[in-house]
C-alpha cells in the first residue's frame, strides 16, 4: 500500500492553511537538482517522503545545471502560521563526491559555533531530521537511478536568498549561529495554531484525562513526554497532556476541573526539557521565548548553591541550557543539578495548586535521555 499524499489546499481542522517547513523546502530542491542531474529533465513539482510516512507534492521554482552539478529552488509557504522564513526560497545544488552524503551551509544558512544545540560546532545549521529527510529523498533516486549512479556519494550545499538578514530576526546570532538561518522542521508540515485553537485543545487534553479515572496524569509541553510514557511506559494516550507553552492556563484548568471533581486524580507528572519547565520557577507561566526570559540565569543560580565554585566557573559559559547540560554531563553532576532544579519546579507547580496535587517531575535533554526527576516512576 503506497503511502498518503498530504493535500494543503484541505485546511488544517481550525480552518487555518498548513504550511511546509524549511526542512521540506530543502528535501524537494535536492531531490530535483539530483533528478536533473541524473535524467536532465526539469520537474515542476517534486514528490518526497516526510518522516511521518506521507509524501508531499512540491513546487519547484527552477532546475538547472552549475559549473559542478545541479541546483533547484523552492519557495517556502508557511500557509497562516506568522513565520520569518515564510516565503524564503530555498535553493539546493547536488555535486558528485566520492562516497557519502554530505552537507554543506550555502549562503543563507547559518554554521553553528557554540556547542549546546542539536548539531555540533562548526557544520551547518540543518537539523537533525532536516538531513534524514533530505538524504533518505536522495537516496531513493539513486536506488531507482541507471547502475553508475546507485553507488554516488553527494554534497548537498543547502541556501537561503536573504537568509542572513531573515537570521536577524531569529535567536540564531545569540545561539551561536552565525551567517544565517537554521533548516527546521520535524515533520515537514507547519501545523498552524491560532491562540484560542491551541488553550482549546489544552483544556480537551485535560478533559479527556481526567475522565479515564486514573490516579495520575502526564502533562508535558511537547512530544517527549508523550514518546516516553505511551511508547516506553506504556501509558495510554488520553491520559497524556500536551500543554504548549500554555502552562498556566492548563494548570488554572485542572485546578478548577479539580475542585469540582477531587476524586478524579491524585498525581500530576511533568515532563519536558528544563529550558522550557524551569521558566515557572521564577513564575513565568506561559512559556513562550516571547512571554518569558531563558530559564539558563534561573538553572545557573541553583547551580551555584550545589556545584562547586571552580566547575561553576565552566559553567557560566554556557551559551544555552542544553549546552549547560552537555557541560554538567561531561563534569559528572548532571544528576545532582537537575535532581534540583526538578524539585524546584516540583515546588512551584505545587504552590500553584495550592499543593492539592502531588507534582512529580521528569526532565530530559534534546536527545530524550533523562537527565534528573523527583521520583522514580515504574
């Protein structure tokens, strides 16, 4: 069974218009470079598999042969989400090399020069599974190509036009990511939420939880807790929260939900990356990089309590709170940090409840391994 196509032109179920991300963009421009490259024909749109097993029909701007390869360009359409990049062209150009896929920042695309993100310093600012998709594209042409082909390795220089100025308008110049703006996406779709869309499927969450009648229920600002506790813990979807930023308004739901109904759940367990949780310890309650400061100066507080003053001192360079835990691990008290700053956030949640539910607290880096909690959950 082949797999689906996503339609755009259907809008998403709050009648905003979905988009697609840069990552996608990027996948469609090499996938058509390459297949110029091989079968000198010039597509006008190109089909690619996304990571969530759907395929995706693109719209390129051009094909053409360079003085090395081929190179072909899309637009990006970020549908109604408020987007930078929306409307920013993409443009790939493949290149034969010897073996192995490689990835190159074009102009446009930013180069990461701190450590503490998701790509190490010093390659281009394409994401994680930006790169699979695009390889994993590029792979399926040279397996269905003529036999010279099948064994080609590939540079694939990924650009932006403007992207240097757009890059002005992110947090890549104080994340350490210089020249321009970073390839996104996880999973090829923008999915655009309006305010009131996203605290309304909040409280439907929240609803849905409390209904199953079970003693605790996971509230987590994005997917990690949900991969963690349906698919490694085997606990039931209806019973997990996703909670965006809105984490005051989710918490004043369950609060209100709780004193109507007390006997509908005992526990609440947060789980998430601390660069998002700890915001609530100084009382920052929707989360949003636009509602609320880095929750780094708050974690490297509790770490001068705890830490001693010389590994503190390396500390203190940390660019962001993913690097602050890279730097912990590698020093050895990653465990004892993050025990405390998940009892502080344990503390604060508690008292906004009015401590009429037990808090747990599980936290986690960017590559999902737990890296500190409040208590062990079986």
């Amino acid at each position: 069974m082949s797999a689906p196509f996503i339609d755009l032109t259907i809008p998403a179920s709050n009648g905003l218009v979905r988009g697609i991300t840069t990552g996608a963009c990027a996948a469609a421009a090499a996938k058509g470079a390459l297949h110029f490259l091989i079968f000198h024909s010039e597509e006008k749109q190109m089909e690619i598999d996304l990571p969530t097993g759907e395929k995706l029909r693109v719209t390129l701007n051009f094909c053409r042969k360079t003085e090395q390869g081929a190179m072909a360009q899309v637009t990006k359409d970020a549908g109604d989400d408020p987007d930078v990049t929306d409307k920013c062209k993409v443009e790939v150009e493949v290149k034969l090399n010897k073996s192995g896929i490689h990835f190159y920042a074009g102009e446009g695309v930013g180069t990461i020069t701190e450590e503490g993100l998701q790509i190490p310093k010093g390659e281009p600012a394409i994401n994680p599974i930006p790169r699979k998709m695009i390889r994993q594209n590029l792979e399926n042409i040279l397996n269905d190509s003529p036999e010279p082909w099948r064994e080609s390795g590939l540079d694939v220089v990924v650009s932006v036009l403007d992207g240097e100025k757009i890059a002005l308008k992110t947090f890549n110049p104080r994340l350490g990511i210089q020249g321009g703006i970073s390839i996104l996406g996880t999973t090829g779709i923008v999915e655009p939420m309006s305010l009131s869309a996203w605290k309304a499927s909040v409280e439907i969450y929240i609803d849905v939880a409390l209904a199953t009648q079970s003693e605790s229920i996971v509230f987590s600002p994005g997917r990690w807790g949900q991969k963690i506790f349906h698919k490694e813990k085997g606990v039931p979807l209806n019973r997990i929260c996703l909670v965006s930023n809105f984490i005051g308004f989710a918490l004043d739901h369950l609060k209100q939900k709780h004193q109507l109904e007390k006997d509908k759940v005992k526990a609440i367990i947060f789980a998430g990356h601390p660069g998002k949780l700890a915001k609530v310890i100084d009382g920052h309650w929707n989360t949003h990089s636009s509602e609320s400061p880095s929750a780094l100066p708050t974690i490297l507080k509790i770490a001068e309590n705890i830490i001693p003053s010389a590994k503190n001192e390396e500390l203190q360079s940390s660019r962001t709170v993913e690097h602050l835990i890279q730097i912990s691990k590698k020093n050895h008290f990653s465990d004892q940090l993050f025990e405390a700053v998940a009892e502080k956030i344990s503390s604060a949640v508690s008292g906004y409840l009015d401590n009429s539910l037990k808090v747990e607290v599980l936290l986690a880096d960017f590559k999902g391994n737990l890296i500190g909690q409040t208590t062990t959950n079986d």
